[in-house]
C-alpha cells in the first residue's frame, strides 16, 4: 500500500512539472527581431539635404521690402549751370532772303544725376546777330509755353526747334517789322547763365 501510494505522489508530480515546462512561450527568433524594428520610425541620420533643403526654400520665397524714397528724395533738382551743354544746328547753312531759317537747340546734362532744366520760351532762347548788333531774339517775340521744366538724363539730348521769319525783332515783337537784309548771320542759343556755340549762316 505505501508503494502504491509512494508511485501516485511520484506521478502526480511529473505531470504538474511537464505541464508548467510544455505551457512556456519560446523566444522570439532573429528573423522576428528584424520584422518588428523594421516597422519603427528611424532615429539615426537623415538623409543629406532634407532638412537644409526646407530651410533654403524658405530663405528664397521671404525677400525683404525694397528701401522707401521720401518724394523729396526723388525730386530732381535743378541742373548746376556747369552740367548743361547747349548747342545750335542747322539743316541748311544758307536760305534765301524769302526762306525762314530753322534751328534746332540741344540740351545735354553732363550732371550723372537726374536734373532739371527750363526750356521754356522766356528762359532758353535763340538770338540772331550781324556783327555786334543783335537782330533778333525769340525771348522778344517768345511763342509757346513761357516756363516748360524737363528732367535732364546724363547724355541724353532734349531738342528744341526754333524757327526765324527773318526779321528784325524789338521788345514786345511790335506789328510789321523790317525783314533782315542780305548778309551773314551767327545763330547763339542761351538761358542767361549757359551759352551755345556760335552758328554762322548766311541770309540772301
């Protein structure tokens, strides 16, 4: 009886210790290591230029408001008399006593900045002489806009005709005056301040 039961105790006991080993869960394998990591974000190094890359595009679409002018700032001012450069022309250097002579005064600044200069009738003329007499002056007998100021770009030629209907002025250009005689005539463009070159032609 005690044998029997000594083998029932002894039976019992295996059972319970094969049951708890054969019920554990075996470890996971490499291959299962690999999958799982896999599925995780990555933390090492970004690839090269995805963050600088962001950063250079954002650089590139952020440009900065262009400097403001003040209105008084970008009012030229009136050209130095030293700057301007007057000059006379021609397209014929003789006209028949019946022909009325026609000039064309150029205005050049030599200023590199941008500035101006009044064209108008009663500050740049033309004056006609024979010698040292004056035979006529468009200021005299002044046509068009008494006071035009213009801007004046470095080189760049303003160009102003005037035309003679060859006779003599006085002040006022009072009615019917005495038509010039045959002879030669210098044609001077001025502004008071600025004088052209003389132009000699020849009326007859």
């Amino acid at each position: 009886m005690a044998l029997v039961i000594g083998l029932s105790i002894l039976a019992i006991v295996t059972w319970v210790l094969s049951g708890a080993m054969g019920g554990s869960t075996p470890a996971p394998s490499k291959s299962s290591l690999k999958s799982v990591h896999g599925s995780l974000p990555s933390t090492g190094t970004h690839s090269p230029g995805t963050h600088d890359s962001g950063a250079g595009r954002h650089a590139q679409g952020s440009t900065s408001a262009p400097p403001r002018h003040s209105a008084a700032a970008a009012t030229p001012r009136p050209c130095p008399a030293a700057d301007v450069v007057l000059s006379v022309s021609s397209s014929q250097a003789s006209y028949t006593v019946r022909q009325a002579p026609e000039f064309q005064v150029d205005v050049v600044s030599v200023d590199s900045q941008t500035c101006t200069f009044d064209i108008g009738a009663r500050h740049l003329w033309l004056q006609i002489s024979t010698g040292p007499v004056r035979v006529w002056s468009s200021a005299q007998c002044a046509e068009g806009e008494a006071s035009m100021v213009t801007d004046l770009h470095r080189g760049v030629p303003t160009s102003l005709p005037i035309g003679w209907n060859g006779q003599i002025s006085g002040p006022g250009c009072p009615g019917p005056s005495t038509r010039a005689a045959s002879g030669t005539y210098a044609a001077v463009a001025s502004d008071g301040q600025v004088r052209s070159n003389t132009l000699q032609f020849r009326l007859g």
